[in-house]
C-alpha cells in the first residue's frame, strides 16, 4: 500500500525526547500469531494496544512506519471534554440524553487519562489545565451562551467569563467566554512512548516498519494479515486504527471530511507568563477555530486555519503564509511573546461528518473493529475507544458503543 503523507514541515515532539526513544523490528517474512492483532501504532492503537496486553490479551501491534510517527505527531496534545461540535448542537442533532452522555464519556476519558498517565514509569507532560473557549464575534455569544447553559445544567465544571473577566485575566478581551475545568494538555510523541515501554513490560508486541497489505478472513473466521514483506499474522481479531487512511473501508464506513491544518511553536518565550491566566488552553467559537497552549518549557503552541485539500504542504516557502497569520495572531493577543516560531508543521485532519468519533465493530465481518481518532479531540477519542474496544471484545454492551458504532443511523443518514 502507497504511504500517505500525514504531515510536512518541522515537527517538535520527537526534540522534546531527553533520551532516544525505543525502536521495535520490523516482522520481516516470519508467520505469527496472536489473540489481536492492531494496525497502526498512532495514540490510537498504542493507547488500545496498552488496555489489551495489560488485560492478559496476547496482542501485537504493527505498525508501517514508526510508532507515533503518523498523525499522532502533529497532534498539539490538548485535551479537552469540549469538542468541535458543541453539546447543545449535539444535542440538537441525536437528543439531549445522547449528547450528554457523549460528553460525560469525553470527561471520564480525560480522568482516566490522568490515571493512566500517573501509573507510566516514563514522561509525557501531562497537566491538568482548565480552557478558554471564546466567543470569535459578538453574534456568537447567544449561542456560547445557551452551550454554557447546557453545560451548567448537567453538572460540567464550567464558569461564564464576561469581557471584563476576560480582561482581567488576560491582556485581550473578547466578548464573552466559557471556562472549562477538568482539561489537560499532554506531550502525545512522549505518551505514546511512555504507553508503549510500558505495554511492551506488560506482553505487548510492536513491529515496526511493517506495512499490512492485505486482511483475509478463513471459515474458521481466523484473521489472516499479510504485509509487504511476506510475514503472516494470524489472530481471533483485529483491530484497524489506521488513522486517515482507512483507503478499504472510506465509501462504506467512514463518512469523514479530510483537510490540511496548521501549527507552530514558538522559541521558548523570555517574557513573564503572568498575563496568561493559569496558562489555560484558548480557543473559540470560529470554525475553523484558531487554538492555542503553552508548553513545559515556555514555547507557545498554535493551530489552525484548516483548509483543503488534506494534503499537506509540501514546500516551505508556501506554508510561510500561514505560519506569519499564526504569529500575527499570536502577537495580536500576546503582544509581549514576541520569541519567533521554531517548528511548524501542515498536516492532515480528519473530522467525522457528525461529529462523533468511529468507534467500534464492522458491522459485516466478526471480530473486526475499529478505532480511528477523527476530530479535533482525538486523543479523548482513542481513550474511549480503548475501554470501550475491550468491553466490547468482552461481550458486553456498554450504551456508549451504539452511539459511536460505524453504522449509526446518525451516519447511514448522510450521503
Ligand atoms: C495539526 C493537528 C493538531 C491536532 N491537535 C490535536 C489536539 O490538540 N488534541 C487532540 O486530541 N487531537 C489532536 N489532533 C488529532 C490527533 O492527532 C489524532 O486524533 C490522532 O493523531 C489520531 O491517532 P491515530 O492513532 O488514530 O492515527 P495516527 O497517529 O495517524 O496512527 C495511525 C497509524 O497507522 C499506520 N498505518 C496505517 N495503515 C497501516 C497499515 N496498512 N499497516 C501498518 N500501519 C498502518 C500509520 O502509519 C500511522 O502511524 C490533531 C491533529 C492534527 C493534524
């Protein structure tokens, strides 16, 4: 299979690495076996891999280029229970009680996140952080407004923020705010890592470099996967968490929306953070929506200004364009973080067309599933997934599943 470009330009996470991360082999011509089986060694299928292998499942990971070297790269590690659609477009869309408990999932992801990461021997720089989500013009506040209300209402941590309380927590203001406690940001490179050192301790195997070209089912209903270079796996399941490139199943099962997005980080900042309240993450109402976070070392994150087509840019001078936008807007608000950008990076992103995350089993072949972070809250996404992916492995059949499972009446709907 031909390998997508999944990003451009300078990435960041691989340089916060203190040591060289660990390197697996490739599977090379060998036949092996397995319970499971996941393609793809994004957050996704390290994060799934992880929940398996610690769970007593004999699993293996494979992955065509390096782990944490797709998409999951170019992520910007915010992590947040709010997510690209909002909870009362949401709940205007598959009901109140759905939509809520989508949400309530979001935040109890997060949590386990905090759990999961507090158990890791290695790094990843996760941190508690609450978020700004502000309204991009004056017309948006009506509908911020009623999105605080329906939040307030079923018991999410969030305050309304007046432009004066804006103001006197940061040197801009804007029209109107929400506050969202019970966010986080993280180093997802250096997650991955810490997960996968830590899965691999656990029984997990990873093989690197090793491209699965071709997935047969016997009578026996046993998975056969065949890669590029003649090695065979066999295994009661298997799970894709390709990513954005699920090529063999878009027309019928992944109704998604590709695009290009953008993101830079700044040298680390000499002036004082003090006007940058509690260093929350900042984002708005705009869509797409420009976003922004710091980092442990003092740089400044920010993202955005989505487009299509997906592909990446490939040539520097072109992306120059919009790196300078996201400076200006940088500067526009932060007018003493004046330290110029050191990485920047277009990438492909994938947001489903209703919102929601593909999580789940294909609907016509036994013991296939699916895990494949669309959205701008990926990261929560593959945490769901993973708990959810081993309940259902497990029989059970937690609500949550019917609301993300790829055949949804919210999805068979849309062309
Ligand atoms: C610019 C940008 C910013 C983002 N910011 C955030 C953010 O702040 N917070 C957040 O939560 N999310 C964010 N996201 C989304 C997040 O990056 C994705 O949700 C996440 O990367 C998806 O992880 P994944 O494991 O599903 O995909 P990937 O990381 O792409 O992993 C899939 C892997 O599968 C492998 N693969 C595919 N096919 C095969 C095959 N046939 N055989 C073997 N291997 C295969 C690929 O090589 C790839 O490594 C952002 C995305 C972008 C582009």
């Amino acid at each position: 299979m031909t390998r997508k470009q999944l990003h451009t330009g300078s990435m960041y996470w691989p340089s916060t690495a203190s040591q060289p991360v660990q390197s697996y082999e490739p599977l090379g011509n060998r036949h092996v076996q397995y319970d499971s089986v996941i393609v793809g060694g994004g957050m996704s299928g390290i994060l799934c891999g992880h929940e398996l292998a610690t769970k007593g499942i004999r699993t293996a990971v494979v992955e065509r280029g390096t782990i944490a070297g797709g998409s999951s790269c170019a992520n910007t590690g915010l992590i947040q229970f709010t997510n690209d659609i909002m909870l009362s477009e949401l709940a205007d869309r598959i009901g109140e009680e759905r939509a809520v408990l989508f949400y309530k999932a979001c935040s109890d992801a997060i949590k386990h996140l905090s759990s999961l990461t507090d158990s890791l021997a290695s790094r990843c720089d996760f941190k508690h952080r609450s978020s700004l989500y502000m309204a991009t013009t004056e017309q948006d506040v009506p509908k911020l407004k009623r999105e605080f209300q329906m939040l307030n209402s079923h018991g999410f941590d969030v305050e309304w923020w007046t432009p004066h309380d804006i103001q006197a927590h940061f040197p801009f203001t804007k029209t109107g705010a929400i506050v969202t406690h019970g966010d986080a940001e993280v180093n997802p490179f250096l997650l991955i890592h810490a997960l996968a050192d830590d899965a691999v301790n656990a029984g997990l195997t990873i093989y690197e470099h090793t491209d699965a070209i071709r997935h047969t089912t016997s009578k026996t209903e046993e998975h056969l996967l065949t890669t590029s270079d003649g090695g065979t796996i066999t295994a009661e399941r298997v799970i894709f968490a390709v990513g954005y490139e699920p090529e063999e199943l878009r027309t019928q099962l992944v109704k998604s929306n590709l695009n290009r997005s953008f993101a830079i980080v700044t040298e680390p900042q000499t002036a004082s953070f003090e006007a940058w309240h509690e260093r929350m993450m900042i984002w708005e109402t705009a869509r797409p929506y420009l976003y922004m976070r710091t980092t442990p070392d003092n740089r400044i994150i920010i993202g955005g200004l989505d487009e299509e087509p997906p592909q990446p840019i490939e040539s520097a001078a072109a992306r120059n364009k919009r790196i300078s936008k996201l400076h200006d807007r940088l500067e526009q608000m932060f007018p003493a973080m004046t330290a110029p950008t050191a990485y920047e990076w277009s990438a492909t992103f994938g947001e489903s067309r209703d919102g929601l995350p593909f999580i789940g089993r294909d609907p016509a072949r036994r013991n296939v599933y699916y895990c494949l972070g669309y959205g701008g809250n990926g990261t929560v996404y593959s945490v769901m997934a993973r708990q959810l992916l081993y309940e259902l492995i497990q029989g059970q059949a937690p609500p949550l599943a019917e609301l993300l499972k790829l055949d949804r009446p919210s999805l068979l709907s849309i062309p």
